[in-house]
C-alpha cells in the first residue's frame, strides 16, 4: 500500500465525522432560524450586520437582510470571486497599479461608512449625507477589493500548481470588474422584487461563502496539508470543515445577540 492510499485509509473516518457534523449544525440552525428563504437569510446577516430597516433596501415591505453597505460588500464579494474563477487557476495577486486602486476602493468604504456612523452621533459633524446608494456603492468596492486579495490567497494555499498570472492583472480584466459590479450597483438600485429576492439571497450566501474559504485555508495551514491538492475535487473535506467552523461562528454571534436583545428584528435608529 503506497503513501496516497494510506494517508486517504486514515482520512476516511475522519471525512464522515466533518460530513456528519456539518449536517447536524445546518439541521439545527435551519430548525432554530426564522421561517422562509428569505428568514434564513436574514438570520445569516443577523450575525454581520445591524439590519437598520432605513439603512437597508426593501423587497416590497421586507427588509433585504443585510443593510446597504453590507449587501454590497457581500455581493461585490461574491461576484469578484466568480470573475476571477471564471479565469481558471490563477495564483498571483493583483499588480501594484490594480492593487492601489482596490486599496482606495477600501479607504473610500471606510471614509463613507466612519461618516455614517458620525450621524448617529450628534456630537460628530459629518461631512455630507450618506444615503443608501453611497452605503451600496462604497460596500460593493470593497467587496471586489476583497475577492482580489481572497481568491489569490486561496489558490496559493490549496493548489500544488497554479497559474502565476493574476485575474486582474491588466486593464481590460480590471474594467471588466469594475463593469460587472457597476451593473451590479445599478441592477440593485433599480429595486425591481424579482431581481432584488435572488440578489438578497446571494448577499447571505456571500457571508457563508467567504467564511466557508477563509476558514478552510485555516484548517489546511493547521494541518499543514497546504499545496497539496491537484483538484477543485479534493477540497470537499477542508471546505465542508471550513462551512461547519463559519456555521459554528454565524449560529454563536446570532445567540449572543438573540439573548441580548430578545428578537431577530434588526437594530432601530
């Protein structure tokens, strides 16, 4: 018996401990969350996000589940990490120009969200209106700011060889993003139900999505099985691990803040 098939003998119990455990929590936060699809959502952001209703786009009279800010930062996200899959297995990260253009992506999310706190607080002048569209536009490029270190991140930790190219190494891949999550911001804006619902749900999902990959690079580093994988096939045991650890922090948070404040209504101004 050669070295692969023993260590893949010692992992098997090992694969349906993590399997069985990722399925007992998902059974238990779906049994302990709210209603529908859009409930279960909401209890995903309930965990991020202060869910301030005037903050917030709507679906008809139903709040989105994560606030303007977060919505675009969790959507950017998502749709910054399908981009740059869509381009196979690249590894490098982002140039310097490209790089200093998300860093100011990141700065202009800061500087829009420490003046929309600054309106809570009457003590703090602010400096101009934070409306929801600049709370969307400011969170969805951070989002991308994310995905562009994130998904590099990643691939160079999981993959044993990878492309040393970046997704967004260039200008035509850059106004290629910034295109796509422009359409984005304008598609969320337009607040059409139909479009906003699937979009809502997407927003939670990036909340597991990021967690599922930043914890499943934690795992493999731990473990010290980094650079080891050949396929996107093998990496169903670290990012069921990954999603039951994200789980695990989404359903502690959201307990925390239950018992502190006795609903899953969202913050009020």
């Amino acid at each position: 018996m050669d070295e692969t098939q023993t260590t893949h003998k010692a992992a098997a119990p090992w694969r349906w401990i993590i399997l069985g455990l990722a399925l007992g929590l998902t059974i238990i936060w779906l049994l302990l969350t709210p209603r529908g699809l859009l409930g279960k959502a909401s209890a995903v952001g309930y965990a991020v996000c202060h869910q301030i209703e005037e903050r917030s786009f709507h679906i008809h009279e139903a709040p989105f589940p994560l606030c303007a800010r977060c919505s675009g930062l969790f959507l950017g996200a998502v749709l910054g990490l399908a981009y740059q899959v869509a381009q196979g297995r690249k590894g490098k990260m982002p140039p310097l120009w490209p790089s200093i253009l998300f860093g100011a992506l990141a700065l202009a999310w800061v500087f829009d969200g420490l003046n929309s706190f600054s309106m809570l607080v009457p003590a703090i002048p602010s400096l101009y209106q934070t409306q929801n569209w600049t709370r969307l536009v400011t969170g969805t490029g951070m989002g991308l700011a994310v995905s562009a270190v994130l998904w590099p991140a990643f691939v160079q930790t999981m993959f044993n060889t990878w492309e040393d190219q970046s997704a967004l190494g260039n200008w035509k891949q850059i106004l290629g993003l910034m295109a796509a999550g422009s359409i984005l911001v304008v598609l969320v804006l337009m607040e059409i139900s139909w479009v906003l619902y699937p979009l809502a749900l997407l927003g939670a999902g990036g909340i597991v999505t990021l967690l599922t990959m930043v914890y499943s690079v934690a795992l493999v580093m731990l473990f010290k099985r980094d650079n080891t994988y050949a396929r996107f096939s093998q990496l169903v045991l670290p990012l069921v691990g990954g999603y039951s650890l994200g789980l695990l922090q989404v359903g502690a948070i959201s307990l925390v803040r239950f018992m502190l404040t006795g609903t899953w209504d969202g913050f009020s101004l």
